[in-house]
C-alpha cells in the first residue's frame, strides 16, 4: 500500500501537550503509552474498489482493503479508535438500491466507534436515516443538531468517552448547517445549533467534568471557506481544549494536519483525508508518565 506522509519521514505534526491543549515543540517525549486514532470522512458509498480505468482513483480504496488496514494496525497496538466525519451515504447504486443498510453493517463489522451526521446523510430523509440505525453497532455524536422534535431523538450523543489504557479520550461531534443545503422535508424539525457555541460548551464539559486527557471533535462543517462561513480552521480558533479537528464536507485531501492556535494561544490539529474512502487518517498521541502528549500521523491510502 501506497504511505503519504504528512511531513518526513513518519513523523507528522510532532506536538507537545500541556493543560492547556497542544504547542508544538521540538522535545523528545518519552513515549509510556500511545493512543491511535484512525479516520474517514465523506465515504458516500463507495464499497468497492474504484477500477484500474478511473481517471483519479484507479485501483484505490474498498472497504474490504480499509478493513485489513484496520485489522494490522489493531494487531500493531491495541489501543486504536476509528472515527468517522459523515457523508456516509449516498454516492453509488449501494446506497440507492440499500438505503444505507451496507454501509453501516460494513462500518460496523470494522469496528468503529463514532460517527457524526453529514449532510447527505439525509439523503432518504430523517425517517430513512433511522430505519437504518439498527444496522450501526457504533455511536452517532451530534452536539449541534437538536433532534429533539424529530424520531432522531434519543439516538444521538453530544458527546462519548472512552477509556483506553488508563486514559480518558473524549468525543463530540459538529454539523453544518442544513437549511439551504439540505431539503427542509428531509431533516424535518431538526434544530441546527451554533456549532461554535456548542463545541465550546461540550469541550468544557469534557475537560472540566468529565477530565478528559484527550479531546477530539468529529466535524461536518468543511476545511475552510472564503466567507464568514463557520469552517473547521475557524472553529479550531475558538476552541480552548480540543485537541484535534476531524473534518469531512468539503473532500479536503490534506498533505499534513493544519495547525491552528486556540483562544489559548496553543496549537489544535484539524485534520481530513479526501473522500470516498481512498486514504485512511492515522494520528497517534503518545503519552508520557505525566499525561504530556506528543502526535505524529500519516494518511494511509488505500
């Protein structure tokens, strides 16, 4: 398989985490633990191998070579998560002939962990959407859209943790905004939040309450726009204790992870690795004994 790497070598961003979130520095960690955390975003269906013919993709992708890439980097360390940033559906026949039922029992048999909402995933209206939740054995986390008068609520979470070798990772997810975007009958009552506000709100839940050593947003805003349009970079400036950006929407093929500094003033990591489930987001963090932190990544295609 073909390794694009983010900077030389194997080492992406190299950073270095303190309480207040990342600054990068050039220092030596002394590595005690590693956490792994893989990502897709805007896969719409595409099961198969794209063919040797394709103009852009030929003979990339599949779910069936992602899941062996999975699969041997879980052998390589155990404590691996894998994330997902929406736009699951639509894209190819599967999904107009399955409504969504393939790929979410593929995601599933490879184990991920979390998804958010992306536009598209809409597509069949919200109704379609939850019929096909049965088939998800992993968790959708939406901290912007209040499903509250809709027949979503009660299936989606502001936030998850997850505890991995003694420590604590948290989750939240973000979504772009649906009216103009998305057909008002497909996603009914659906409330869309300020995703700024919230993302706020939920990182600080996550440091504060929950004591989260780690901190990652799963987003469907997009990487970045010319506009007043709220956009992952946009976001990683307001943040105070995200850690790390995992964007879809805008089908950004990222050479390396964007640093951006915070409210803080330090550093968080806004990563996206294209579409249709050619490349595979791999950043590891590893963890010295005093829970200081260093990432480096690669984007893997398939």
């Amino acid at each position: 398989m073909n390794r694009r790497k983010f900077i030389s070598n194997t080492t992406a961003t190299s950073a270095f985490v303190g309480l207040g979130g990342l600054s990068l520095n050039s220092c030596t960690l002394k590595s005690d633990k590693k956490i792994t955390i893989l990502h897709t975003n805007d896969v719409h269906s595409h099961i198969d191998t794209f063919p040797e013919s394709h103009s852009k993709f030929p003979n990339l992708g599949g779910v069936a070579r992602r899941a062996s890439l999975v699969d041997s980097i879980r052998k390589e360390n155990p404590n691996t998560l894998l994330f997902d940033a929406g736009d699951i559906f639509q894209g190819t026949p599967y999904f107009n002939f399955y409504g969504g039922e393939l790929e979410f029992k593929l995601m599933s048999m490879l184990n991920y962990d979390a998804a958010t909402i992306g536009n598209h995933d809409f597509d069949n209206g919200i109704e379609g959407l939850v019929s096909q939740l049965p088939y998800a054995n992993f968790e959708f986390i939406s901290s912007n859209y209040d499903f509250s008068n809709t027949i979503m609520d009660g299936h989606t979470k502001p936030y998850q943790t997850y505890n991995v070798d003694g420590l604590k990772i948290g989750v939240y997810g973000v979504g772009i905004e649906l009216d103009g975007l998305v057909t008002k009958q497909l996603y009914k009552e659906t409330k869309y939040l300020d995703p700024i506000e919230m993302a706020q709100d939920t990182e600080r839940i996550l440091k504060e309450d929950e004591k989260c050593d780690l901190i990652i947003c799963l987003s469907h805003l997009g990487y970045k726009y010319d506009s007043k349009k709220i956009d992952d970079l946009k976001l990683a400036k307001q943040t105070m204790f995200t850690n790390l950006i995992i964007g879809g929407h805008t089908h950004t093929f990222l050479d390396k992870p964007t640093v951006v500094e915070n409210k803080n003033q330090t550093n968080i990591l806004v990563n996206q690795v294209g579409c249709f489930g050619v490349n595979l987001g791999r950043i590891d963090f590893h963890f010295d004994s005093e829970k200081n932190v260093a990432a480096n990544g690669i984007s893997i295609t398939i």
